[in-house]
C-alpha cells in the first residue's frame, strides 16, 4: 500500500528557502515549526508580561496606536484593545486572495513570529500553521493596503479568523472565523498584550504576492527562452550569436546564463548545421539579442528573489523585543519598500519577456523575414492563419506596459499623517498575477506559432507525398511534442481562442529543461 500522507515541510524561521515557499504555495505538504524556535518565542512573550506585571508604559504594549501612540490603556482594558484593533482594521475590499498566496500569507507570518521578536504566544503560531495544514484558509480581500505598518486590512482579515470572527474558505464553503478555527480544534483566541498589534504588523501579505509574482515570472522565463529557440529553428536562425565568447567579452553573468542555456537547448540539433552557407548573416534582434535581453531579465529575477527571501523570513511587526536585554523598540520594519522595488524589477521582466516574444512572433508572421508561409498558414487569403492571435499578443504585450509602471513612486499619507511616507508594495505585488498570465498567453502563441514553421517541413500538404525531415535537439522535439499534445497543427483556420487557453496552460505549468531551470532562484532552491 502506498502511503498517501502529505510531505511534512519543516520551517526553520530565517532560514526557509525559496524552494520550500514554492512548494508550499503549491500545497499538499504539511507544515510544522523547528522545535529550537519555541525558545526564543517564550522569552519574547515573558518579556512583554513582565512590562504589563510592572506597568510600564510602551508602546503596542498598554498604548494607542498611530496618531494614538501616547494614549496609555488600562490594564483591564488591554484585551478590548487588541480585539478592537483587529475588528477597526477589517476593512479590505476586492476579490479574496488565492488560495497559493493565503497558504503563503499563513506560512510567512507563522515564521515571522517564531522569530521570538514579536512577544506572541506559540498557540498562535501553532493555530497559524493548523489553518495552512487543514487548508482552512481566511477570506482576505485583495484590496486595502498601502503597504506600510504592514498590511494592516490584509492581515486583519487573517487575524480576525483567530479571534472567531471574519469568515474562512473550508472545503469549498465559506464559514464564520468561529467555524473555522472549530475545524482546525481550537477555541477561538482572547489576544493579549501586543499579540493583535503583531499579527497586522508585517509584510506578509505583500510578500505573499510578490512570491507568487517571482515563481509565476521564473515559469514564463523559462517559456520564453524555450519559445525563442522554437522561433531561431522556424527560421532557421543563426546560433553565431550564442557563442560564449561574445558573452563572455561583455561580462554580464544572466547574458552568459542565458546564451548557454540556449546552446544546450540546441545542443544536437540537425537544423542548425543544414545551412551553413546560407547567406543569413544577421538575424533581427528579437532573435539575436535574446541573450542580451533575457540575461538582464534573469539578473533581476535573482536580485528580487533574494530580497524577498530575506523578507519572508524578517521579523516584520512593530515594536520588537529584545528579551536578551529586555528592550521594547518600536521602528519602521513594517515598511515595505524592498517588496515594493522587488515586485517592480519583477514587472518589468515580465513585461519585457512578453515584449520579445511578441516581436518574435511577428516575426514568424513575416514571410519576407521568416521565410515561412505569410502568417504560418498554406491557403492564406482563404485562411488568415495567426494573423489575430498576434493581434491578441500585441495587445496584452501592450497592457504589460501601462501595469509595469513602478508602484514604489507612489505613496500617499495616512493616519493624519503620521504615516507620511508609505511603499504601495501591496499593489505593486499584486500586478504580478495579471502581468504574468498576460506574458504566459504572449509566450504561449510564440511557441505554438513557431512549432507551426517547423510543422511545415514536417507535415505533407493535403495531396502531397511526406518528404524527409531535420530533426531539432532532444531537448527542443520534447517540446514540440508537448506542445502538439495540446494544440494540433494549422492545416486551416479554426477557433483558436481553445488552443491559446491551452499554450498559456503550457507556459505557466510545464516542467521545463534542466539547463533552464538552473538559473532559476526557486527551482534551483527546491533542490538543493
């Protein structure tokens, strides 16, 4: 008998990987906290008691908050407060986030507070990872957060499930937060001191997003650098320009990532050593350049995964606790200006991975450039083969523009201006989703457009006699039969809306080669 049970994935607060935050977010694992954490979370939480007990006064503690900062609570009163603070800040909007990013959310924070910075106590992270466990997961409008003292509407929406309020996704249905935290086998919590305050704090919300940003913008990378080889063998491009010699003498290490990540693709290839002497001696840039203007996509890519590591794992709330000293200090680490910067270099690789692959696309279109049969169909005029699905690209390519304005410019006061400068890392985040389902149908047409030219040599005309045929590399024919799996050859023009739908499906969710996933953040982090 095979053992169904779930993998568990061990969290070792600072140290998760961005592999484990993918497989996560993916689901089907079972969550639990290292053990060594509960230590630094008692100290932290003996700490914040041993404040109320003396009646001292600090703030997030037995204050106000924001603009109230100076108002002292009574101590009779501290747990009305934190209460309150959650229900006063339930105040998103929108859609509800998906579930791949609530798991995140849940997951994020639990390690967030596991810090033993945060003066909770383990019951709460326990019920955090419960919920990710039992797939109970909060009901969190989209909309709502500004992205500085934490996603305050975002993760109040979450805390409000731990309080028996709110309401919870559970098999389907929606629950009241009672409900929920009834499936999971906890009594709904009575928040002490601080213990609402850390739950809104932070950045997990933001970060969630733009995590999901980072896997989903890794997966059409990947489907770019497969669609761009898929559009040189169309046309029987040139590799000259993917020699490492050339990479090398610039020095820019995503460019010489990407030019070997192409000739390993091509690696064995019969197409290329077929026409040496064919005259073609420079291919247009959307084709020549890519390891040029993937390789910078790729270098951004990496940067903004290692900022989002270090915040998925950061102590976030505010005011933190010292237990070592005893000190309470209240700061700024709420802000979300590196998710911010990070969701926008983010964006703007995905939308200049749809840029390229569009204009390759166009380029396969071209007879007089390509070579291939004018807009990839035999009978064209009768059949108007790919001319529209390039249209289709064309404008979600376009519409990746206007989103990949840089949400971190913004910002606008709030809390009477106490909260003067804030980082919209939220929106900037949440952007991605759109951006890179654009970018995946973009790369998708590319691919089925390219796997047309090379079906050309390939598939007789209706009537005619099948003729030998050059194979491309191992590599690139496993595509090329995926991708035939899902979408049938052109012969003539037919509702093509169901084989897009099906090469997006393909950009977003293939396995993809080795030599390409290697330089990916998440997937080499996932093995390692």
């Amino acid at each position: 008998m095979t053992d169904s049970s779930p993998e568990t994935l061990v969290l070792h607060p600072g140290r998760v990987t961005l592999g484990e935050l993918r497989r996560l977010s993916a689901g089907g694992v079972r969550l639990s906290l290292d053990q060594a954490a509960q230590a630094g979370m008692q100290a932290s939480l003996a700490t914040v008691q041993r404040i109320v007990e003396e009646d001292q006064v600090v703030y997030g503690i037995n204050t106000g908050f924001g603009k109230l900062a100076s108002t002292k609570i009574a101590h009779g009163r501290l747990a009305e407060l934190q209460r309150n603070l959650v229900l006063s800040h339930s105040v998103g909007t929108g859609d509800p986030l998906p579930d791949a990013v609530v798991r995140m959310v849940l997951a994020t924070k639990a390690v967030s507070l596991a810090r033993g910075h945060s003066g909770v106590r383990p019951a709460i992270v326990d019920a955090l990872l419960a919920l990710a466990n039992a797939d109970v997961l909060p009901v969190i409008p989209a909309k709502g957060s500004v992205g500085a003292s934490g996603d305050l509407a975002p993760l109040a929406h979450l805390a409000c499930v731990l309080i028996g309020e709110g309401q919870a996704r559970v098999q389907g249905r929606t629950v009241p937060g009672r409900e929920a935290m009834a499936a999971i086998g906890c009594e709904p919590f009575v928040l002490g001191p601080k213990e609402g305050l850390a739950l809104l704090n932070g950045t997990q919300v933001s970060t969630a997003l733009a995590l999901a940003g980072l896997f989903g913008a890794e997966s059409v990378f990947a489907a770019g650098l497969v669609s761009g080889a898929l559009s040189l063998e169309a046309i029987k491009g040139s590799v000259k320009p993917f020699d490492a010699r050339i990479h090398e003498a610039r020095g820019q290490p995503g460019q010489i990532a990407v030019a070997a990540a192409v000739r390993a693709l091509l690696e064995g290839s019969e197409i290329d050593p077929s026409h040496p002497h064919c005259g073609r001696v420079q291919d247009p840039y959307s084709i020549r350049c890519v390891p040029q203007v993937m390789g910078a996509c790729l270098d951004n890519l990496q940067h903004a995964a290692r900022v989002l590591q270090i915040e998925a794992n950061a102590a976030s709330d505010n005011p933190l606790v010292f237990s070592e000293t005893g000190d309470v200090i209240s700061g700024g680490n709420f802000h979300a200006e590196p998710v911010a910067f990070a969701a926008d270099i983010i964006a703007l690789a995905v939308a200049e991975i749809g840029a390229i692959s569009e204009r390759r696309l166009a380029l396969l279109l071209d007879t007089g450039l390509s070579g291939l049969p004018a807009f990839l169909i035999r009978d064209s005029g009768v059949n108007s083969g790919f001319m529209i699905a390039q249209v289709t690209a064309a404008a979600l390519a376009s519409e990746n523009k206007s989103l990949a304005h840089p949400g971190s410019v913004d910002s606008l006061p709030t809390s009477a201006n106490q909260e003067d400068h804030v980082s919209m890392a939220t929106y900037a985040a949440r952007r991605l989703t759109d951006m890179v389902r654009n970018t995946a149908v973009v790369v998708g047409i590319e691919a089925m457009a390219a796997t047309q030219g090379i079906d050309f040599d390939r598939v007789p005309a209706p009537g005619a006699t099948a003729t030998p045929w050059l194979k491309s590399s191992p590599l690139i024919e496993a595509q090329i039969a995926a991708i035939r799996a899902r979408v049938a050859f052109l012969e003539q023009d037919r509702f093509l809306a169901t084989d897009i739908e099906a090469m997006r499906g393909w950009a977003q969710e293939s396995a993809w080669p080795a030599p390409v996933t290697a330089h990916l953040p998440s997937f080499v982090s996932q093995i390692s």
